[in-house]
C-alpha cells in the first residue's frame, strides 16, 4: 500500500511537470484540513508529515501538559510528557503524535480538493518563474484556437496570448502553424499566470539575428539600432568590436543564406543591413540606401538632417510611400528632410546676397550712366507717320500768300525765296487704275451672261428638233 502511495506520487509529480517534494508538501496540506475535521479540535494545531522513502503518514498534534487532562485532544499528562521529552515543565507543550486510524468519507473529498488546489497553484506559480525569466527572449509555440481580437499559442506548459496589436498584418495564421514569438510580458492574474508574445516587435529581429548569425550571439558584431515596420521592411544598423570583421557580411552570410533564413521566418519581410558610423551624417547616409546621396547637412538645434541626393534617385530615396525616408530617421533618430540636386542648386543661388564690395561698385555704376539726349520732334514722330504719304492739301487751306512771301526774320535770301506749289502737285494723279479695274470687271460680267443667253438658246432649240424627229420616228 506505501509503495503504491509513492508511486502515485511519483506519477502525478511527472504529468503536472513539478518535484516530487512540491506534490508531497500539497498532499501534507491536504491531510491537515481532512484530519481537523474529524479528530481534532477546530484550533488546535496539527502537522502532517509523510515519509518520502516508505510513504508513511504520521500526524503529530501539539498539546498542553498539566497534571490530570480533561481534554484529551487538548492535554497531556505529566507522565506521558516525559516519555516524550524528560526535562518538560508544567503548562509547556510538546508535539505529540496522534495519528487517526482512518479518515471519514468527507475527510478523504476534503483533502482530494484541497490537493487538486494546492497542486493548481503550484503548478501556476512554476509557471510564472519559468516564463518571467524568459522575458524578451523567443519562445516557440503552436497556433492553439483563434479568436477575432487575439490568437492563443500553446508554448507547451502554459498557453500565451498574441493581441491584435502584436500581429503582423500580413500574416495569415492557422490552427496548428507553428510559430517563432517574441515573449512580451508575464502577469500573475487571479486565473494563473498571463502569457503576452508578440510577432510585430522590434526585438523579435534581434533576437532573430542572435539565433542566425554566431558573431551577434558572442557579441563580436554589435545591433546599434533596429526600425522595423512588420510585414513590410526593416532596418538595422550593426557595428563590429573588432578590427578586420565585416559588419554585414557576417549578417548577410555566404549567398545570403543567413539572411534570407530570417526573411522566411518573418514571411519575407525586407531587410536592409546597413554599416554603423560614429559620424552621424554618414550614418544617415548609409541609413538611406540603396540610395546614393550627395550631401548631409546637419541642424543640430532642431534635429533636422538635410539630404541632397541626384535627381534621378530621389523616389529611391524617399521610398514608397515615404517608407525608406521613415526608417531612416528611427534608426538615426534625427529628422531628415531629402532635396533633388537640382532644388538645392535653386535655392542655394536665391539664398546668395551680394557682398558690400559687390553693392558699391553697383551705386557706382548707376552713377556713370551718362543721361541720353533728348531727342528733336521730329525723331517723336511715330515709324508709321514717318513713313507714310503726306495728306493732300487743299487751296483753301494753304497759307495766304502774304505769310508765304514774307521771309522770316534773320535768314538769307536764298533760304526766304518762297516755293510755289500747284493743287495738282499736293494732290496728286487720281485712282485711274481702280476704276478701270472695275470697269472690266463689270465687262466681264455683262459678257458672260450674254455668253449664257445664247447658250441657252440654242440647247432649247436641239431639244425641241429632237423631240419632233422623235414622234415622227
């Protein structure tokens, strides 16, 4: 019967995946609360201890000593304390052994919950130091059940929670997939330990590195920084501690077969490796590729890093969607504000101001303008008045002949010898030609339809020959 009791023991230590000494201490517990009821008194206390080798069960219940007991349960004599213990003195207690013969029916239901509990909280509060040490660490499990607002992942003793926010949009989960999750937090709540894992942290790629590349895991190659959009892209910055190793390539592998080991675990989401600096505009420069860029400037005030790349490589910059632009500045931790060459070129040339030297020899120069002529009246007159034909003159309004022969004042006789002109001269010939024009013009016309009369005459009278011929016919 003892050896069948350590066996049971032994078997139910195995499947709740606790020590034998746990299950033996909830089973002592169990036996104080079924004993209690039956053989003792409600105050008194009482021990249990089972034997770990034989299975034996012994009870031991603390009484008082006095000279003649009246309770039994309560009191010891004298005598039979000093078999116990020889040097014991009145009203001092001692623990007794009082093993029951047997326990009651509702003894034995008592201690079997009171097992069944005890071993609950056992097993929950293993649980909880097993898993809070692994916080931040990766942890395997199986797609259990599903639910819309979160996923439950069963890593094998307790069964974890993957959140809405925690999942990776892209992702297509089923029951039974396993998974590789990044272990967020442990709570105690009042149904046992909570397990929180996520998919779409930031950590999950490092630690994801750590298990794939050697040289992260002993810490030769140094993760400086990682920004990661999950499902989508991702970037990291690495820095080597020793002289001699490449950063990246350690990270990409031979062929790329690191790499692309952890894009298949994460679904073949894309990774950028990039090279870590100390100086921060080649790290932001780095952090941009695979675009090239030509120039950082630096804000140190505001934080703002200014970027000029070429012109055909400023979509590749910015990314899709402004995507690469985005992971760049959280992984360099500054505000990056990217310029085509050209633009920069423009508002370099419009943020030049002249120099002092520059402004007086421009107020000099205003100065030695020398002023244009004023020019005569007749140089005013318009290219188009100049050019054309004087307006004929009438007699009426030519000047009296007293104003014309008088010469003026202070010039030669050669100059005061008036001019005569003639009406035919200021005139001139009249539009002879255009009405000519329209004379044979109207010629024309009246020939034509002469022309047509008689046409027209003489079809009509081959028209009524040709009819006559016909009826005679």
């Amino acid at each position: 019967m003892k050896s069948e009791f350590m066996l049971a023991i032994t078997q139910l230590s195995a499947e709740k995946n606790l020590p034998k000494e746990v299950v033996l201490s909830a089973v002592e517990t169990a036996l104080v609360s079924a004993y209690r009821k039956d053989n003792f008194a409600p105050n008194q206390e009482i021990s249990v201890k089972i034997d770990p080798i034989t299975g034996r069960v012994k009870v031991w219940a603390e009484k008082t000593v006095v000279e003649q007991p009246s309770d039994t349960r309560r009191e010891i004599s004298m005598a039979d304390a000093a078999k116990i213990k020889p040097d014991v003195q009145l009203d001092e207690t001692v623990m007794v052994e009082a093993t029951p013969y047997n326990a009651g029916r509702i003894a034995a239901q008592t201690a079997k919950q009171v097992i069944l509990q005890r071993l609950h909280e056992a097993e929950h509060s293993a649980i909880f130091e097993e898993y809070s040490d692994k916080e931040g660490d990766i942890v395997t499990g199986v797609v259990q059940r599903m639910e819309p607002r979160q996923l439950f992942v069963d890593l094998g003793r307790a069964e974890a929670i993957l959140p809405a926010a925690e999942q990776v949009r892209n992702e297509r989960y089923r029951i039974g997939q396993r998974l590789r999750v990044y272990l967020l937090e442990v709570v105690r709540t009042s149904r046992g330990p909570q397990v929180v894992v996520s998919r779409s942290h930031p950590d999950l790629l490092r630690r994801l590195f750590e298990l794939e590349v050697p040289e992260v895991l002993s810490g030769v190659v140094e993760i400086k920084a990682v920004a990661r959009e999950a499902g989508y892209r991702s970037k990291i910055a690495v820095a080597a501690r020793q002289e001699g190793i490449d950063p990246v390539g350690c990270c990409v592998g031979l062929r790329g077969i690191r790499i692309q080991n952890i894009m298949r675990e994460l679904n073949g989401e894309k990774l950028d490796v990039v090279s870590w600096s100390s100086d921060t505009a080649a790290f932001i420069a780095n952090a941009l590729s695979p675009a090239q860029v030509l120039s950082v400037e630096l804000d140190k005030d505001d934080g703002i890093a200014t970027v000029v790349v070429p012109d055909k490589q400023l979509s590749l910059a910015i990314g899709k969607e402004g995507q690469n632009a985005r992971l760049a500045a959280k992984l360099s931790g500054w505000r990056i504000d990217i310029k085509s060459a050209s633009i920069a070129k423009e508002e370099k040339l419009t943020k030049v101001e002249p120099s002092p030297e520059a402004e007086e020899e421009a107020v000099l120069g205003e100065e030695l303008i020398p002023e244009e002529p004023v020019a005569p009246e007749e140089a005013l007159i318009p290219e188009e008045e100049a050019g054309a034909e004087p307006e004929p003159v009438l007699e009426t309004e030519l000047a009296p002949p007293e104003t014309i022969l008088k010469p003026p004042v202070g010039v030669g006789a050669e100059a005061a010898a008036p001019k005569l002109r003639f009406a035919e001269d200021v005139l001139g010939p009249g539009p002879t030609k255009s009405v000519s024009k329209s004379k044979k013009k109207k010629k024309g016309a009246t020939e034509r339809s002469a022309d047509d009369g008689v046409r027209g005459r003489r079809q009509r009278r081959e028209r009524e020959t040709f009819d006559e011929e016909g009826e005679e016919y």
